[in-house]
C-alpha cells in the first residue's frame, strides 16, 4: 500500500478464521497488512483518502453514517479472478446492504470536501484472497475451488493509514448502528 487512508468492513464470524487461513497460505504479505475485510473506500468505487487528512475530520464524516446503518450478514459467492488480473477474491452481493453503505459512505466524504484519489474501478465488493503473490498454475487452480459456505458479519468499520508499502496503522473503528 502506498500511503494513504483506507475504510473497511471488518469481517466477523467463524468463516473469518479460514479466510485468513487460506490468505497466510496464498498470500502471507497481504495477510500480515489488514483481517479479512471488504475495503469500502480506497479501492473500487472511491479511492484512497488523501494521508493528510485528519483523522478526526474523517471519523465525524462517516460517524452517521455507522450509526445509520445496522449489523449485516452476508454471503460470499465463489472466488474468481478480478478484472482478468491474477488476483483473486471472494465476491459479495454487488447489490445489497454493503452497496448502500458504501454509497453513503463516498456522499459523506464528497460532501466533507475530503480529498481522496480516483479510483481504478466501479464497486465490486469482495474479500481478497491473494493479491501480491503470483501464484503458480496449481495454486490458482486450488485457490478458485475454495468455497466459503459460512455467513460472515459486518459488525463496525475501521479507517486504516498505510504507514509503509507493508504496514498499516488502525485510525479509528466505528460499531454499525451505535449512537454516539
């Protein structure tokens, strides 16, 4: 990661342990940065919020929105190669709850003047599974037979600076459907 901000859905439930699992095998670099997460903001659909930007000034952004929005579950469909690349991720309902969120999430900030990058792509929402490796022919073939059955939960968000092409550094985390 280059430096910048990022906002995630934390992932919860059983099903998060074996994602994890199945990223330190394939892909143990991008395990070690963030957990199993969906990104909301910095990657597709928005991009990476400006490293200058106050914290603070981003979390009374997206605060309403979290105290909005209620606890989701959600279903992974099976893992496919994204935009023809050799990265391969776990893909969710483009069209349900997670959408909403990050709609409103990418108003909030527009409408806070918070600068952030364009992004490469439109929103796909998904969890990666191996990013950084380039995996030999056997090991993408296994990879894209994984299946994750198991519900997961999007419980809070969380706003992630990367520190170092490798590090990341926790900002702030907001609980869905809390009041302040």
């Amino acid at each position: 990661m280059k430096p910048s901000i990022v906002v995630i859905a934390a992932l919860s439930g059983p099903a998060v342990e074996r994602i994890h699992e199945i990223q330190q095998r394939f892909d143990p670099r991008m395990a070690a940065e963030l957990p199993p997460h969906v990104t909301l903001i910095g990657s597709s659909g928005m991009g990476p919020i400006s490293v200058h930007t106050p914290p603070e000034r981003l979390r009374e952004a997206l605060l309403p929105v979290a105290s909005s929005t209620e606890p989701m579950s959600l279903h992974f469909e099976p893992p496919m190669r994204f935009m023809q690349s050799n990265v391969v991720v776990l893909p969710l309902d483009p069209h349900g709850p997670l959408r909403a969120l990050h709609e409103t999430m990418v108003a909030r900030i527009r409408s806070a003047k918070i600068v952030a990058e364009r992004a490469r792509f439109t929103f796909t929402p998904h969890c990666t599974l191996s990013f950084y490796r380039e995996l030999p022919a056997a090991d993408l073939r296994e990879l894209l037979t994984v299946r994750v059955d198991d519900a997961v939960g999007v419980e809070r968000i969380q706003a992630y600076r990367a520190t170092t092409p490798s590090s990341t550094e926790q900002l702030f985390a907001l609980t869905l459907g809390e009041t302040p």
